[in-house]
C-alpha cells in the first residue's frame, strides 16, 4: 500500500472532533456540526516538489444554520523537516517547511492585492507528515479543476514559498 492510500485511510478513520475546527473554519461557524461518512480520493502518487508526498481531496458535509453545507478541501501532504534541523529548514528556500511556518503564522492571510495563496483551515500532523487542509478552489475557474492543475498549482506555490 502505497503512502498515500495510508494517509487516505487514515483521514476517512479519523474522529470528527480532529476534523470539526477544520470545517468550522471553512464554512465560517463555530457551530457547525460535521456529517460522518467523507469521501477521500487520492490524486496524485508521486512527489511533486520539494517535500510535497501528494494531494488528497477530501469532501464532508456540515449542518450550519439548519442546513446541509458541502466542504470540499484540496489537502497537500507535506513531508517535514527532522525537529533539530527544523531553524534552519525554515530559512532555506527550498524547504516544505517554510510553506508550512507560513500558513501557522497567518503570513498569507495578511497579504494584499490580486496575488493570494489558497486559504488554509488547518494542518493536522500524522507522523513526519503534516497535511495542510486548503480551501478547494476548482469552483472559481471557468471549468473543474482537474488532477493536472491540482499538481502545477502544489508544485508552484511550494517554489514559491
């Protein structure tokens, strides 16, 4: 079994407790309430760049305000830096863990202008690895997003970061 199907199980095994503050903060109430029975799709295998393992996407459904609300995520695994190189990991600019310091920092939210990264509701750790929980975007462009423009966007906003 590939590492990817084992964080896939993983996520559809994990408590809705671990997974509530991610939806809550997607769907903007602290009162939402998650639905069990997710859907996880693995969408890539191979690693895409520095330090990304993959990308699952994962979709949950959530009552807010008395109605049934759809939360789909993008989330990018990302494989993290030994603890005792983690300083300098983080100023290396080819390091996962910069992208990672960024979106616990709120660097990204305080950004202004057209130029955004994907909002992240949560980063949840699962051994070395720490799954970023984006916002999925598919919905804002002229056609569904499919695995290709999932990969050029991971790949590219991690060069960047």
């Amino acid at each position: 079994m590939s590492q990817l199907e084992e964080i896939k199980r993983s996520i559809e095994q994990m408590p809705i407790d671990e997974i509530a503050p991610i939806v809550r903060s997607a769907v903007g109430d602290d009162s939402a309430v998650v639905e069990p029975g997710w859907t996880v799709e693995v969408m890539s295998t191979d690693s895409i760049g520095q330090g990304t393992v993959g990308i699952l996407t994962i979709i949950l459904d959530a009552w807010v305000s008395g109605r049934v609300v759809r939360s789909p995520f993008v989330i990018k695994v990302v494989e993290r830096t030994a603890t005792a190189e983690l300083e300098d990991s983080v100023l290396s600019f080819t390091s996962a863990d910069r992208e990672i310091k960024a979106y616990e920092s709120g660097f990204f939210d305080s950004l202004v202008g057209d130029l955004k990264a994907a909002p992240c509701h949560g980063i949840t750790r699962s051994g070395h690895l720490s799954l970023l929980w984006m916002q999925d975007l598919s919905d804002s462009v002229p056609y569904p997003w499919g695995a290709d423009e999932f990969l050029v966007s991971a790949h590219d906003d991690g060069v960047f970061n």
